[in-house]
C-alpha cells in the first residue's frame, strides 16, 4: 500500500485546475469562516501552523523535487498571514523544486486589499502568481445576506490591486446564491464586478446546501427562496448578456452545473448564449446534467 509522505490535516481543499499540484497547508481553516454557503472549514478553528512543520512538510518532498511544478498553498485565506511569514515560505518552495512554475492560493478580496502595493509585488516575484477568488457574488446586498464580509467596492479593489500587482485571478460566481427576491441584482451586479476587473479565469457553480436547505436558509440573512432550474438557466442568462470580457477562460462545469460552458469570453459569448436558450427551452434536454447526489 503507497503511503503519502505527510499527514494532512483533513477536510483538505483544493481548486479543481490545481489537481495535480502539491499541497501544502500552511494554515488550518479560515480566518473568516462565517459564509452562509460554505461548509468547507466548519469543523476547524482556524490557526497558522509553525514555520517549522510546513518547512518539514516541504522538505519530506525532496526526493521527488524535480518532478513538482506546482504548489498549492491551503487552507483558505492563507493571505491572512504576515508578508515577511509569506516570503520565507515562498523561498522554502523556490529553493527545494527548481522546477517550480507556479505557486496559488485561495484569496479574499478584503486579505487583498490589506497587504500593500509592495508586498503583493514581492509575493508575486517570489512566485505566487496565481489566486483563486471566490466572489460569489457582485451585489453588496447578496454579499451582505450570505455573510461574505465584502462589498461591491471591496471586491474589485481587491482584484484590481492584485492585478496591478502582475497576479492571475480565478474568480468565482454562485448561480442561485441570492434566492429569488434578488436574484436579478445578483446577476447584473457580478456582471459589472467581472467587468470592471477582467480577470484571467472566471467560472460558475450552483448554490449546494449540503447541510440541506433550511441550514442555509437559517444561516441566510433574510428570506431565502431557492431558484428553480429554468430561474437558475434565466439567472445565467442575465449574468452571461451583460458581461463583457475580452480575454477570459471561463467555466461552468463543476459537478453543481445542469448545463455545462467552457470556452472564452468575449469572442464565445454568443454561443454561450445559445446554450443558455436551448437550456431555458428544454429544461430537461439532452444538454443538461442530472442533479448530482450531493451537489
């Protein structure tokens, strides 16, 4: 039986794309961890782990060095930490795999606009490139009700300074996570918000209340109705007519996605939106996914 080198401290995530990364946890949980939606860290309280056990974590890899090219650094919002913490963490990895390409993260918008100019340049020479942004939602009154802590403002300064800062973003939006009363203003607004900031990658994903939907509905502040699938379809609709991107990847093909888009925007925009209206026309069609158990 393989044994992995190093015990992580579970529930671990990652980003789907960073699937063939290392992982290495240089915190445990996340510093806000009060998100209506997320389920993901609830089972920790949140702590920076020693310097010395993630340089072990590190240097138990040495034998495969050559082969790493990726690294990604959990658990969420390890930004949170203090910059000179950072740069010796990103000099550890820059000296152990000199075939190192790409160091990413999770990032909030908030974390992003706290550290200065300088230091996200610094970050970024010493390798990380690459910050993965769950957004949720553009719409302040949306990110209010699921407990985001940020705001229409804060989100795009957020992007925008780490974009000046020469950092990649993949951001994420929630179809459905502000119910029915809002969902309008969920869709134009996360539209402006990707606008205004342009990012590399951007993708969608259903709202999934795996506690069920009275935990969310609980969590939520305010009243929550949850989207049908044809409002869910007229939701991405809205979001995908008034985007207007130049050059970004995008995606909605989690496991949540009834109805799966890759491809590039702007110049895949039509077609998108055609997938969109065959959808909306044949809820149950040939194109769409099944709900998911779990999902």
């Amino acid at each position: 039986m393989y044994t992995f080198p190093i015990q992580y401290h579970e529930p671990l995530f990652r980003p789907p794309s960073e699937g063939r990364s290392l992982i290495i946890q240089i915190t445990l949980g996340c510093s806000w961890n009060k998100c209506s939606f997320c389920e993901m860290y609830t089972s920790k309280s949140f702590k920076a782990r020693k310097e010395e056990d993630v340089f072990t974590d590190i240097e138990t890899f040495l034998p495969y060095a050559s082969q790493i090219t990726k690294v990604f650094l959990a658990d969420g919002d390890p930004l949170v930490l203090s910059t000179p913490r950072l740069l010796r963490i990103l000099a550890k990895l820059n000296e152990t795999f000199p075939n190192l390409r790409r160091i990413s993260t999770y990032a909030s918008p908030s974390n992003l606009s706290r550290k200065s100019m300088e230091d996200l340049i610094l970050l970024r020479e010493n390798g990380l490139s690459l910050l993965y942004v769950g957004i949720e939602s553009g719409d302040s009154e949306v990110l209010e009700a699921i407990q985001k802590g940020e705001t229409y403002q804060t989100t795009i300064e957020g992007l925008n300074k780490s974009k000046e800062a020469g950092m990649d973003a993949s951001v994420m939006i929630i179809n459905g996570v502000g119910g029915l009363h809002l969902t309008k203003q969920h869709a134009l607004n996360s539209a402006k918000v990707l606008n205004a900031t342009q990012p590399k990658f951007a993708s969608t994903l259903v709202l999934t209340a795996h506690k069920g939907l009275e935990h969310y509905q609980n969590r939520y502040k305010g009243e929550f109705i949850e989207l049908t699938n044809s409002q869910l379809f007229q939701e991405m609709k809205l979001f995908m007519e008034n985007l207007k991107l130049e050059h970004t990847i995008f995606r909605s093909d989690h496991a949540s996605n009834r109805l799966v888009l890759k491809g590039t925007l702007g110049k895949d925009k039509d077609r998108f939106l055609q997938q969109i209206d065959e959808a909306i026309a044949n809820p149950e069609g040939d194109a769409i996914r099944p709900v998911i158990p779990g999902y």
